[in-house]
C-alpha cells in the first residue's frame, strides 16, 4: 500500500493538523516569517504524523492533546532537518533550496533553535510535561547517536552492535517518541505506551536500515539521494559491515583503505557497492530490516487494548517496501 492509502482513515485528522502545524508557524517577524512558510511549502513523507495519528486512533479518539503531541514531534523533526542541513552543507532539501543554501548557515541556525523553542512553548502552555519528557529525552538520543556516527568516522572503528546504537539514537528515538506520544494522548496504561514506544522503536530501526539500502541499489536516485553518497561520505553502515564480516581480511582491508582515503570516483564506489552484494551485505541488511519488523508486529499483537492494527501494520509493511 502506499502511504497515501494508509493516510486514508486520518486524512480529515491529518488535513485539520496542516492548518494547526501551520498555523503555529506564524511569526511577526518578517524574516522568520518568510523562511516558515518556505519551510512549509513542500510536505515530507508525514510518517511521523501518521504514526502519532493511527497510534492514538487504534488506542482511542484522536483529540487536542493528539495535535499537540503530534505538533511538538514535527516541530523537533523538521528543527534537526534544517540542523542537520547545516552540518552536512547540504543545498537542498526535498527537492527545494535549503535554508542554509538559500539564506546563510546563521539563519538556519536560528530557525532551527526558534523551532526547538516552539515545541517548548507549547508543552509549557498546555501543561504537557510528559510530551516534554518523551521530545526531551528524544533530543537527547538524536544528538548521541550523532556525535556517535562522527566519531565512528573518525576512529573507523564500527561493529554491528555499535551500528545498531547510533541508528537506534538517531532514527528510532524520534519515530519511537511518535508511537509513545500517540499512545500517551489517548490513554494512561503505561504497559501499552511502553509496547507502543517499542513498536516505534522497532519501526525506526528497520526504516533506517532501508534508508541505509538506498545507498546501494538504483532506485535511489527515486529520492535524489546520489547512489553511494554514504560511501563518499566515508560512512559505513550494515551492508558494507556485514560484508567485512563475510570476506577475508585483505579483501575488507582493501575496501577499508579505499573509503578512508575519500574522493572515491563513481568507478571505485560501484567496486564498493558490488563488494557488499557479492558478500551478501544487501540480503543481509533487507533480513535485518524485516526481522526489527517482525518484532513490531509482535509488540502490536501483545496489546490488548487496539481497536484496529492494520493501519499501523501497513505503516510497518510500508516501511520496508517503501521505494523512496
């Protein structure tokens, strides 16, 4: 199913959070009025608003503290997009300018520190002081597992597990705040917003996996993300991991030596890429993303109190069928 099929049963809900999310990025300020509404022009994926909405759906009736909810995530997700800008150089984002590009990195910045700020204010204004906790300690997880990934880079140091503990705190934290937030605006059984947050966890994990797989197969070029940018980036992620693991050690010393010197041309990163399918990074990698999947599903199967999982089971599905 695609993602606008699973939207189908909240897209009155969804349509309504556009104009509440839009309307709390309004501003006086000229300026930072001008980059918000920029900001808002091109809509994303909406993963994170449809997992904070089917989540408070299948547990009860979405309602005003399912919108704040929702809005505090959006507002740390689209506040670390334009951060991460920042830090990547990136030009653009979703097929438009950056903020970093079109402005300066200064401004860029600043709005991402004013949407931070946003989220803030309106937990503060409405007394949610769990959702606070729950973005909180996301921020947290996110700014770990990315000093992490750095320093990865910089030691070329990385084991599966460790692999596992950056992508959990960079990706995972912030989708398993949606499930739990989701939950959390419908009911109070911590037992269920525990296996919701875990159910996001899980979700999070195999998304990244499959973002990771991108970087080496064609049908990346469906979300303009250049084949083997990762690896011109000198990041190593499951499918060259697994790979090492699966060669012999002069084969992964040669790889290794290769990435770490940098400015591959496109013939060494197709080498690069055909290493890991040889040695089975790629089937490994898709094995993993639908085995965190499968444990989704099983944390769905051990609640009791859903109204109806099939939206969050296509979401899941969709995750790691998904071709952008």
């Amino acid at each position: 199913m695609s993602l606008k099929e699973i939207s189908r049963p909240i897209k009155d809900e969804l349509d309504e959070f556009d104009s509440y999310f839009k309307g709390l990025m309004k501003t006086d300020v000229a300026l930072l009025d001008i980059v918000l509404r920029y900001l808002t022009k091109k809509k994303g994926k909406r993963i994170r608003p449809n997992l904070v909405f089917h989540t408070a759906k299948a547990l009860g009736e979405i309602n005003q503290r399912t919108f704040i909810g929702g809005a505090m995530v959006e507002l740390l997700h689209t506040a670390t997009l334009v951060h991460d800008d920042v830090v990547d150089r990136a030009e653009t984002r979703r097929g438009l300018l950056s903020i970093n590009y079109k402005w300066n990195n200064k401004i860029a910045v600043l709005v991402g520190d004013y949407l931070l700020s946003k989220g803030l204010i309106i937990a503060s204004e409405n007394n949610e002081t769990s959702f606070l906790d729950y973005t909180s300690k996301a921020v947290k997880r996110m700014s770990e597992g990315e000093l992490q990934a750095i320093e990865v880079i910089k030691t070329k140091k990385i084991t599966e597990e460790v692999y596992y503990r950056i992508i959990s705190d960079k990706t995972a934290a912030l989708l398993s705040t949606c499930t739990k937030i989701g939950a959390a605006s419908v009911t109070n059984d911590q037992e269920t917003i525990r296996k919701m947050e875990e159910f996001g966890e899980n979700i999070g994990m195999a998304f990244q996996l499959k973002d990771d797989l991108f970087d080496y197969l064609s049908t990346s070029s469906l979300i303009g993300k250049p084949v083997g940018n990762d690896i011109k980036e000198k990041k190593i992620t499951l499918p060259l991991i697994h790979a090492f693991e699966n060669s012999t050690p002069k084969e992964a010393k040669k790889i290794r030596k290769m990435i770490r010197k940098g400015d591959l041309s496109n013939k060494q990163v197709k080498y690069v890429i055909d290493y890991a399918k040889q040695h089975k990074g790629i089937e490994y990698t898709e094995a993993k993303a639908n085995y965190f999947i499968s444990e989704a599903i099983t944390s769905l199967e051990s609640i009791s109190e859903l109204n109806d999982s099939k939206p969050l089971r296509d979401l899941a599905d969709f995750i790691v069928s998904r071709e952008n």
